[in-house]
C-alpha cells in the first residue's frame, strides 16, 4: 500500500520537477570557415509556460576573434517535451575570427524569469557554446574580410562632364555585402587624381540595409559609404582613376574584387560675368550698398540698446504702465457685461448676487437696488426680487437666469445715477451732509 501511494505521488509530482529552464546552442554552416567569415552562433533559451522576464544574453570574450551580439530581435519559440509546453527565445552570436585554427567557446550563463505554478519565478541556465576550426585559404588575400554578396556602386551630385571652373563635384561610393558587419568593411582605395582637389568626408556604416536583388527578393546586410568632393581651379579634361575593392567570396571560396570604371571630369572656364567662389587670396572691397547696409545695422543697434537702457531705468514704471494698459483692455464695459452674463448663466446664485453688486458699483451706485431702480426695467426688478427672495427668504419661485442675462444692457454714454430726496446716512466727500457755510 505504501509503494502505491509512493508511486502515484512521484507521477504526480514528476512534471513539476521536470519543468526546469533549458538552453541550447548551434552553429550556421561551420563548413569551410576562413578568417575574417562571421560565424553565427544561435541559441536557443526554453522555460516552461511562458516568459516574466526576458533572457539576458551576455557577451563573452574569444582570444583572435571578435565576438557581438546580434541587433536583430530575438525569433520566439514554441515546443512541447514530455506533454509540458515550452516559451523559448532565439539569439544569435556573430563570431568574425582573425587568424586560421581552432577556436573554443566558452560556457555562458544566461539569466531569464519564467512562471512556476503561477508564480513568477527568477532562473539562470548554462549553455556550452559549439566550437569550431577555422581553415586557411592560399586564394584569401593577407587582410581577411570575408562576405556574401558585395556590390559596390557610385554617384555624382552633377554630369561630371559638363562642370565650370570653380564648381564642386561630389562623388558618393556605397559598399554592401551580406554576412557581415560594417564596421568590418576595409575603406575604399581612390587612388590620386592630378589636378583635382580632393576632400573625403567621414564614412558612414550602416547595418540591416536591405537591398533589392533579382526579382522581388530583398537582401539585408551592412553598408559602407563614402564622400568625396573634388573642386578645381583651372578649365581642361581630368580623370578619376578606377576603383578596384578587394574581398573574400564565401559562397565561392575564393578572392574577388568589385571595381569602379574610370571616369572622365570636363571642366570649362565659367562664362564672362558669372559670378565665381572667391579664393583664399581674394578679399572683395565693400561697394557702398554695403556700407549702408552696415550703417543701417548700426544705427538699429543703436536704438535697441538705447530703448533696453531706457526699460532698464524705469522697468517699475513701465512694467506699472503695462499693467494698466492690460486691465483697462480686460475691462472694458462689453468684456464686463461678457463675463456678467456667463456667471448669469452658468454661475451659483450667491455669484451671481455678488456679481451684480460690483456692477452696480462700478457705474457708480451705492447699492445694487438703486442700480435696479434707476434703470426703470420690471423685468429685471422681477428677477433680482426673485434673485433675492431665493437667498434670503425662501426658494418657492424660479429664477429665470436668460431674462435676468438679457435685461442687463451697457449703460448709456454720460449717464450718471440719479440722486436721491433724501442724502446718505454716511456722508462722503462727495456728498457731505453739512454743506459749506
């Protein structure tokens, strides 16, 4: 009875036990390897159920070999072993060897996160990568660069048969080859042109180029680009000497070269009164268009600085003048009604009743029911009755908040609050209580 229940809790647990991280590792094509030829180690990183963190691959260092990781986005993997199904991730190592012989690669250690039982789960795995011979070609050339594919082309900005004296010619050469990175690519050899001047800008490398090839397939590799500008000062025929591009073709197993023809530069002389660059040497006297322009730059100069002292002096004043300016414009009688009327519609009643109050205040009366009176308007005594009734007595009437907005017009030109029979109980300068004797 005891071994039976051993037996069913080991098959029960076995899965569970089973279902550990794993890793694996192979070479693309370790066939016929020479120096220089990128090899490519792929491996493959599984864990159980799926990924919570992904694989960290890390570099690693080889003795005549230089060793990168691969920009392309991992490959993702699925696979079922012993019924347990498997997330994995696919990366690849590019491996370039320097020198012909064998060459080990080390064990790495790849660290990842993976579920268990619903728990994420932290885990490391070891991988030992394949090694691989590298054989020595009698037809690769002293400076090894392998590659698939290399075609080298060029451009010009202009015909360069049809130049002037003076004109720059700019010359763009672009190299691109498979199964290789950019930085491996040698520079390009442009050799001397006698008459010419020549200025070679910096290169620009470039990987994962894609490059239409026959038909509508398209080729991804690395590129390598080169500028160069020439410029001459005299007229004649000058030539650009050819371009050969040594490399080593992996497919075919032997050394090749792409090359560039020769090409021919005409150069006439720049026709009269066309203007031409100035030289070095040269130095143009300033006509008087000039020397007005300059005097006319001056004399602006000169006011700027003069106004910027005179905002430095008095910045109270006129930070205070500016200040003014923009509350005059912010309250003008319509902007005022504007916003009287939006707190109307849309505003708490309390709001509106203080709102009303510095209107009235700001044309001049006392109290804003001698504002009401003094514009002889029922429908809007109607409402600011209602208006009052509903904040201080009780809210048995509905205050119609559109009639109230529409009663309210902008004060008429010269108008002045009429006055009273009787004066204010609080005398003011205004309206003192005592007058004069």
């Amino acid at each position: 009875m005891r071994l039976l229940v051993l037996l069913i809790g080991l098959l029960a647990c076995g899965p569970g036990f089973a279902a550990e991280p794993f890793a694996r590792a192979s070479i693309e094509g370790a066939e016929g390897i020479v120096p220089g030829q990128q090899v490519r180690v792929v491996v493959d990183v599984f864990a159980p159920d799926f990924f919570t963190s992904p694989p960290q691959f890390p570099l690693f260092d080889v003795p005549d070999a230089l060793v990168t990781l691969s920009d392309d986005r991992g490959q993702n993997l699925v696979q079922t072993i012993d019924g347990v199904q498997y997330s994995g991730i696919r990366r690849s190592y590019a491996v370039v060897p320097e020198k012909a012989g064998p060459f080990q690669l080390p064990v790495v250690e790849i660290d990842l996160g993976f579920s268990s039982n619903g728990s994420p789960v932290k885990g490391m795995v070891k991988v030992t990568l394949p090694s691989f011979d590298v054989g020595a070609s009698s037809r690769q050339a002293a400076m090894p660069f392998a590659a698939r594919g290399l075609t080298m082309t060029q451009s010009f900005d202009r015909d360069p048969a049809s130049l002037k004296v003076g004109d720059a010619l700019v010359r763009t050469i672009v190299v691109f080859a498979e199964d290789t990175q950019a930085m491996l690519m040698p520079p390009v050899t442009l050799g001397d042109a006698a008459g010419l001047a020549r200025y070679v800008k910096p290169p620009m490398l470039a990987d994962g180029v894609g490059q239409r090839g026959i038909g509508r397939t398209v080729e991804t590799g690395s590129t390598r680009t080169e500028t160069v500008v020439y410029t001459t000062s005299s007229e004649g025929s000058f030539l650009l000497p050819p371009i050969s591009y040594s490399w080593f073709d992996v497919d075919g197993h032997d050394s090749a070269a792409a090359t560039l023809p020769a090409v021919k530069l005409v150069v006439a002389q720049a026709v009269t009164g066309e203007r031409l660059p100035p030289t070095l040497g040269d130095k143009p006297a300033p006509s008087s268009g000039i020397k007005r322009s300059l005097l006319a730059v001056l004399l602006l100069g000169a006011i700027d600085i003069a106004v910027a002292f005179f905002v430095w002096r008095r910045f109270a004043d006129v930070r205070a003048a500016m200040n003014a300016f923009r509350d005059l414009r912010r309250n003008t009688p319509r902007r005022r009604l504007r916003r009287l009327r939006t707190v109307i519609g849309v505003g708490p009643e309390d709001a509106i009743y203080q709102a009303l109050q510095d209107w009235s205040r700001r044309l001049g009366f006392r109290t804003l029911s001698a504002w009401v009176v003094a514009q002889g308007n029922s429908r809007l005594a109607a409402q600011v009755a209602i208006l009052e009734r509903r904040l201080f007595r009780s809210r048995d009437m509905q205050l119609d908040r559109a009639a109230l907005a529409s009663a309210i017009t902008l004060p008429r030109a010269g108008g002045r609050p009429p006055k009273r029979a009787l004066p204010d109980l609080n005398p003011t300068a205004e309206d003192p209580l005592l007058r004069p004797l």
